[in-house]
C-alpha cells in the first residue's frame, strides 16, 4: 500500500503531468511535420528534381530471390526522416527562444514594492509632528 501511495504522490507532481502532457502533443507534433514534410514539401522539391519520388530512392543491396524480397537501402526515407527532424529541432528552438525571452523581461522587471523617497519620509515625520 505504501508503494501504491507513493507512486501516487510522483505521478501527481506537477513535473510529471507537464511531461506527459509535452510527450502526447510532441508525438501528436511530429506526426503533422511528418505529413508536412512528406505530403507538401518533398513533392514539389521531387517535382524540380525530374519527377523523383524520395520515397523510392533505395539502393538495392541484395536482389529479390524467390518469395524473398529484395533487400534495399532506403536512403529517400533517411532524407525525408532528415527534414522532419530539422523542422522540429527548428521549432523547439523558437518555442525555446520565446520562453526564455519572456523569462528574461520577467527577470528584468520584477514587481519590487513602491519605495518612498526620504523626502516624502521626511515630510511626513513632519507632519506626524505639527499633529501631536
């Protein structure tokens, strides 16, 4: 039962909800570059490039034997692997970039509380005086 309560009091850490909460939208994430970069961007770039589909570039290391398949080296999908890590390293480092910006503002404008001047301190030991 022990156990059982301190995972409880783990899992409810706000750290641990935040994190599986960034896992889920990451992967949700990384699906929509996945489709960006596959469905919009390498298409029009095969387009320039004579019609080549990234997907189908393979060097073939063993030719097909039989019912066996052939055994190929998938360099199209290594490339297009390739931009879909560079678009989400790209837009972590803005999210990032943003974040520690408004850190920074936060940093140099902390709510300090209103300091009265000794003029005004002055002036009202003064006046606390002319009242007795």
């Amino acid at each position: 039962m022990k156990l059982l309560s301190e995972f409880k009091s783990f899992a409810m850490k706000g750290n641990v909800i935040d994190l599986a909460v960034g896992v889920i939208i990451g992967g949700a994430f990384g699906k929509i570059v996945s489709s960006f970069v596959s469905d919009v961007i390498m298409p029009p770039i095969g387009m320039l490039m004579g019609g080549l589909d990234f997907k189908d570039l393979a060097v073939v290391l063993k030719e097909a034997v039989g019912d066996a398949p052939p055994v190929l080296l998938k360099y199209g999908l290594f490339i297009n692997a390739l931009v879909d890590f560079i678009i989400i390293a790209f837009a972590i480092f803005m999210a990032v970039k943003g974040i520690n910006s408004m850190k920074k503002k936060e940093e140099e404008n902390p709510a300090l509380p209103p300091t009265i001047s000794k003029e005004v301190e002055l002036l009202g030991e003064i006046r606390d005086l002319l009242k007795k």
